[in-house]
C-alpha cells in the first residue's frame, strides 16, 4: 500500500507536465513579454460554495499573476471520497491527498517547459460533500473559474481521483470539447462506456488513464 501511494504521488506530480504534452491546442494570441515563474503557487483557499455540488475549494495561483495579462491553462483536481467536507471548517481535508495535498505542501513545480514554451498553471481543488457532482455541476465550476481567473479556453484539463476519477470520465465524455486533455486515475466509469468512449474519440480528446488490477 505504501508504495502504490508513493506511486500516485508520483504520477500526480507529472499529470501537469503529461497533459499539457498530450492535450496542447492552438493559441493563437501575441506573446507578451515573459514571467518566469520561479516560485510554487499561492494557496488560496476558498470558503464559499460555488454550486450545490462543492462547497468550497483551494486555489493555486501563480506567484505573478497579477504583474501579467497573460491566460494561464487551468487544471483541476477532483478527490476521492475521503476529502468530502463542507467547505469551510472542512476544506482543509483537501491537503490529505492528491492535488490539493501537493498545493498545501508547495510541491508543485511552478514552470512547465513544452516545446521551447513556459507554462505555469492555474489549479482548482473543489471539495465536494454528500452528492456526487454532475457533469453540468463541474461545467458550471468551470465558468465560475473562467469569470474569476484570465483561463485559455483551449487548455482546460480535469484529473481526478477514485469517485473524482469517475467524475472526470463521466464529465469528458458529456463535454469533451470543453477539454483540452484528461488524466482520471483508478475513476472508470462502468456504465454505458463504449458509448462514452466513442464520445470522447469523436471530440479526439487526450486521454491519459491509470486504473490498478485492485482498484
């Protein structure tokens, strides 16, 4: 068990590097002059609802944010039962595991290099309680981001993991335009998946799976 987490903790390091090597489209806005991004994000942590699905969330921003005018690819990160809370008193469930334990630890590198590019990310944790989130919940999210933090719409990733896991399947394959890529892990759905499978290939979404024999 200890090294299956180790192993987890290793993939979600590099889901952000993955994603953005499997899932990049164009971007066809001028550069403006360049912001290294040197140090971890900023961990804002949310204490509000956004929909009736989730309650609350954390936020990693990058350090310069608000010196540019640049669009910043957004990932979001669903967790597992585990982390469910109100989200308030609770949110800081969110740190136990997955991503939003790496933004409370500031592990997450802050500059991804991708074809001679720098990236930095913008990174949404949601805590969710109760009900499982629906696709139009997680869509709704994402607009919620969209109106709060300057997004480029064409660089939008969902990971997630075990119940988020299956979130992020039944959510790419409802919406797959809405994604630039996806990385569920041990989250497959079991219902109708041919079908959503053909969705998600129709829209040519990236997909980057890991489901373990005892998940």
């Amino acid at each position: 068990l200890q090294n299956q987490v180790s192993m987890l903790k290793n993939l979600l390091y590099f889901i952000p590097l993955g994603l953005l090597f499997i899932g990049c489209k164009k971007d066809s806005s001028p550069p403006e002059p360049e912001i290294l991004e040197t140090e971890p994000v900023l961990l804002v942590k949310v204490k509000r609802p956004v929909n009736a699905a989730f309650a609350g969330y954390y936020a990693g921003i990058p350090v310069h944010y608000n010196e540019t005018t640049r669009k910043y690819p957004l990932l979001i990160g669903l967790h597992g039962l585990g982390q469910r809370g109100e989200g308030n008193r609770q949110l800081d469930l969110l740190a136990d595991a997955g991503l939003g334990r790496l933004l409370a630890l500031r592990k997450l590198p802050p500059n991804f290099v991708v074809n001679g590019r720098n990236f930095s990310f913008i990174y949404i944790c949601p805590q969710f309680g109760g009900a499982t989130p629906t696709p139009e919940q997680v869509l709704n999210l994402i607009d919620t981001i969209k109106n709060k933090y300057r997004i480029d719409l064409s660089r939008i990733y969902l990971t997630g993991l075990s119940v988020g896991g299956v979130i992020t399947t039944e959510s790419a394959s409802k919406f797959p335009r809405t994604f630039a890529a996806i990385a569920p892990l041990a989250g497959v759905s079991n219902m109708d998946v041919i079908t959503k499978c053909r969705s998600m290939a129709k829209a040519r979404l990236a997909v980057w799976a890991f489901h373990n024999d005892k998940d």
